[in-house]
C-alpha cells in the first residue's frame, strides 16, 4: 500500500511510504520522551517507512514486544498493500468481474469502515479512489509531471465511487465487479496502530506511545505520570536540510490517537500549477481547497487516519461543519498567501489549552 489517504496517494515505497506519510500532512513528530528507567523504546522499518514504540516495562521485554509489533505491521502489509501484487487487497483488485472474494476478518474490517466513513461523508472518503491516484501518478502505476488528459480523469471516474461496492458481511465477503480497485492507504496505517496497541494491552503494557508513519496512537502516561507529547510539524513543501522539524503545537496524548493529512511533501508541478497527491475522489482532480493540512485527534487510529483524509478532502468550511456535528477535534492548516492560516474545532482548541 502506498502513502495516500483515501482520496489521496504518496509517491514512495512499498506499503504507502510511511515514512512520507510521517512527513506528510501536518507530519507529526514524536516528542521528546523520558529517560526514566522503565521506559523501553523499540523502533525499526517496515512497509517502506519507519515505527516506533516507546512502553513502560520491563528491561528483558523488548525482544519479545518487537516481535509482536513487527508481526502486526507483517500482516497489515500482507493484506492491505496495493504495492505488493500477492496481497489480499491486490488479489481482490485483479480478481475477475463477477467474482465474490472472502477476505480476512482485518482486512474485511478495514473496508467496511471505510465504505461506512464514504457514505458518511457523502464520497469525500472514498476507498474505490485507486484508479484515479494511479492515474495521477501517485500509486504503484508509476509517477508522472504532467496532469492527465481530461477524458482519461473521466474514464478513471466511471470506474469509482464507494456505491458500487457490494460486500456480504455474514459470509465476510465482497464481490469484484470488474472495475473495483480499492485503495486503503488512508486508514490501514490507523489500523496497524490499534493492533499494535491491542497486541501491548494484552502483554499487560497500560503506557505506551506508538508511531508508524507519523500517525500516533498513546495510551496511560510517561513515567513519572505526565502525558505522552507529540508535536504537530508546521507545513513545509520540503524537509529542512538538516532533516529537522519544526512544531506547529505541542499536544498531550493519553488515550488516544493522532492522524494527519496533508498537501506539502508529495506533488508535481505543470503549466504553472501545483499538483499534490491529494485527489478530490468526487471530481478526480487534485485538491485545490487552500487546505495544507488536517489533524484529527479520535479514540482509534482507524478514525484518525480515514478522518483527516475526509475532512481535507471536505475543505475547512464543510470540513469544520462536519466536524462539528460529529464532535470530532480536529486542526486545519490553511495557504494564505506566503503563509498560513489555522481553524479548529472547539474540542480541539480545548486540547491546546491543556
């Protein structure tokens, strides 16, 4: 799978480039951690992209948690990947038209949300935008420095739009009508970090920080009780040469997860324009909205990740509406010229304020 969100696709390696998605839309960052003596940290690359972990426990446990970290991010790979053509959701993808297809009970989770998110947001979030991101270059199809033609972005559109898929959740099932190309880069990684988070409760670890790709997911506290903090990177069209970050905001995180989307790390430009990987599945173009990016703090990594992608593909007036009613935290980051803009929601203003 490759960094895209939705409606959105990273140029990068293997499994949607994490690692650019760390970069990625408002890319967060972890904060500094503690040094105290129960704190445990692992990290390592996987699908394309860099993870972390930071826990509270035991100073023989590392080997052991790695293991099991490594295994869940194994298996969203195996089953989610659009880059990898023996993965469930590729075999799906190539299957023949008219062809029902049973699919793992994660993977099959994965899309469901993701077809209930499109249907909320009325086709913002959309799963079946894959044709379209490969169109534009953004996908394992191959990268391009031009826009397609017109008449190819409409060809793509005939064969989206979330309304088509038809699933059978008793028998755990989805059929392949023949032109049916899902792409769940926008929600898999949010995924992988509560299996991660499921996988650490169950070995009796209640504090822990997670990060895979730049998306975050924290549960309890550092040692000595304070919450976990993460930054929030200020927008930038490329990474500082030293590789450093600069934050937008500080924010604690317990119990909770941090998703991210945004315009500033992959895009081309043509005749004068900007074309970032970001695609409008409801008109197959790029989006032009002024929106640098979304940040979407939600109980679960799976809501985080798909929402930012929702709500930047919504733009800041309806993205904030939505947000609103749904009570949703969520920070905007909008182009003003030279610079920027923020809007936020009222639950997200009132993290800040912590």
């Amino acid at each position: 799978m490759r960094c895209s969100r939705s409606s959105v696709a990273c140029p990068g390696r293997a499994f949607g480039n994490l690692r650019a998605w760390f970069a990625l839309g408002v890319a967060i960052m972890l904060a500094a951690c503690s040094t105290a003596p129960l704190m445990q940290s692992i990290d390592g690359e996987s699908m394309g992209s860099t993870w972390a972990v930071r826990y509270v426990g035991a100073d023989d446990s590392p080997e052991k948690i790695r293991d099991g970290v490594e295994a869940r991010l194994l298996l969203v790979d195996q089953q989610m990947s659009t880059w990898k053509a023996d993965s469930d959701l590729s075999r799906f993808n190539a299957a023949p038209a008219g062809s029902w297809n049973v699919l793992p009970p994660e993977l099959f989770k994965v899309i469901e949300s993701a077809l209930e998110l499109a249907e909320d947001t009325g086709g913002a979030y959309d799963p079946t935008v894959g044709p379209l991101v490969d169109l534009w270059g953004f996908g394992a199809a191959g990268s391009r420095r031009e826009p397609p033609d017109p008449a190819s972005i409409e060809a793509m559109r005939e064969r989206t739009g979330w309304q088509r898929v038809r699933f059978d959740a008793s028998q755990r099932r989805i059929l392949q009508s023949g032109a049916t190309h899902l792409d769940l880069s926008s929600i898999a990684p949010g995924y992988a970090l509560d299996l991660i988070g499921e996988y650490l409760e169950a070995q009796g670890i209640g504090d822990y920080l997670v990060e895979v790709g730049g998306e975050l997911r924290g549960r309890g506290s550092r040692p000595g009780g304070s919450a976990w903090h993460v930054a929030i990177q200020r927008p930038l069209d490329n990474d500082s040469a030293d590789g450093s970050i600069t934050p937008q905001h500080v924010i604690g995180l317990r119990d909770a997860a941090l998703g991210s989307s945004g315009d500033y790390r992959h895009f081309f430009e043509a005749g004068g324009r900007r074309y970032a990987h970001r695609i409008d599945p409801r008109s197959g173009w790029p989006l032009d909205n002024g929106v640098a990016s979304v940040t979407v703090m939600a109980p679960l990594g799976i809501d985080a990740d798909a929402l930012a992608t929702a709500l930047s593909v919504l733009g800041v007036d309806a993205g904030l509406e939505y947000a609103g009613r749904r009570g949703v935290a969520a920070l905007f980051i909008l182009r003003k010229g030279e610079g920027f803009e923020e809007r936020m929601t009222p639950t997200f203003a009132a993290l800040l304020a912590r």
